[in-house]
C-alpha cells in the first residue's frame, strides 16, 4: 500500500442517509485506514489513506452513490497511527 493520505470533507445529502456506513464499507473494500465521521455544519469528514488510485476509487464510488453538491479535498502527509478504517463520533 502506497503511503498516500487525503482529507475530504464531503456536502449535499450526505448526513442520515448512511453515508459513514457505506464510506466504512467502501473504504475497506479498497482496504483503505482512516475515519469517516459527521461534522456539526452538516458535512462528512473523511481521511483516506492507501494507494492514490483507491483513494480516487473510493472518492468516486461514494460521489456515484449519493447526492453530494461539493468535495473539498487537501493532500496530507500519511499518519501511520491509523491502521484500519472506522466510524468515528
């Protein structure tokens, strides 16, 4: 697995709709580590690490899944504490 890791903040209809739980199963079928979790503005956070092209991978399969208006994405240097990928609160 590369060491590639991005911060995604996704906006839309993204809360109560099962977005973190279909971004967990996503992620972890790109065997992916990082978290996904809700913010309190309405937006799903994420954190991606892997390789660069199951990250897009993943990015895209969730953009086909639900209605999001805008992604707002930064590359961040790879956090090697995250050894998995969970929902967190």
């Amino acid at each position: 697995m590369a060491d590639k890791a991005k911060h995604i903040f996704f906006s839309g209809q993204v809360q109560g709709v099962g977005f973190r739980f279909t971004a967990n199963s996503v992620a972890r079928r790109y065997e992916l580590s990082g978290f996904v979790r809700n913010t309190s503005d309405g937006k799903v956070e994420l954190l991606l690490q892997g390789s660069g092209q199951d990250i897009d991978d993943c990015i895209s399969d969730l953009r086909q899944t639900f209605a999001i208006r805008n992604i707002q994405t930064e590359d961040v240097p790879f956090n090697s504490s995250y050894e998995d990928f969970r929902i967190t609160f």
